[in-house]
C-alpha cells in the first residue's frame, strides 16, 4: 500500500512544481520584450480585450487589487499601458494599451512556440494537458464551493 502521505503521492504537489518550472521557463523568454511572467498575463489579457477596466483584468487572471495594481503600475512606467478613470463612473479605473504596448504583441508572438518546445509535447498533447488541468480546476473550485455554502 502505498503512504498516502507521501510528498511524490500528492498531486498538488506535482501541479505546484510543475506551475514554478513552468513560470521560470517564461523568464528567458520574456526578458528581451522586458516584461515578468506576470505581466504577461495581463498583457495576454489585454491584447485579447484591450480598454477594459481593472477589474475585469483582475477577475481574468484571479488577481486582487493588491497584486494586480503594482503590475499595471510597471506596465504603465514603461509605457505599454495607460490607466484612466472611467468617464462614466469615475470609481472605475480602466486600462488601455498604448501604441507600445499593442506593438509588444507581435514581438510576442514567438513566445508560446518556444515554451511548447520545452515541454516536449505537441499541440494535441499541449491541448489535452490544458482539458485536463481546467477541468480539475473547475471540479475543485465547485466542490469547494458547495463545502463553503454549506458550512
């Protein structure tokens, strides 16, 4: 039988390793558009839905104000981002690429390539991995969900 205890038994240990190796992968190929894992999820974000407000940026990428605002700030002081007020609702800060930023995307282009190259896998392979990965995520957070309404 098996220790259930074991470290290489868990599987939140295998996800949180593979999420690190994953993220340090990135930094050599992130470095020469000069941006850090993650503002490359937000700029992914906003090369998908560009002029959208923090807060959407934030519940894309399961972030809260605390992180997410000093990433904009970075992305801002580099002149890929502009964060405006809302001319309707002035509580809104909204997030706009600028013509740098828009730019950065095709130099980025070649990002995701290069990261499939290191993983070994191929594109079906890349795909069923991310099925599986999501639909744990989705099966976790709705189990988790029922135990909070519960309790």
């Amino acid at each position: 039988m098996t220790d259930v205890l074991k470290l290489d038994a868990q599987l939140c240990f295998s996800l949180y390793a593979a999420s690190r190796a994953m993220t340090a992968a990135y930094g050599p190929l992130l470095a020469p558009l000069g941006l850090t894992y993650p503002q490359y999820l937000v700029m992914l974000v906003l090369w998908e839905a560009d002029d959208v407000s923090v807060k959407f940026v934030g519940e894309r990428l399961e972030l809260d104000s605390g992180t997410l605002t000093p990433l904009l700030k970075k992305l801002e002081g580099q002149g890929l981002v502009l964060r405006t007020r809302d001319a309707g609702d002035a509580r809104v800060v909204r997030v706009t690429l600028t013509t740098a930023g828009r730019a950065l995307k095709k130099k980025a282009q070649g990002v995701p390539p290069q990261l499939l190259c290191q993983t070994g896998l191929d594109l079906p392979g890349l795909a069923r991995l991310r099925k599986a990965v999501t639909t744990l995520t989705r099966t976790v957070r709705e189990a988790n969900a029922r135990r909070d309404h519960e309790s």
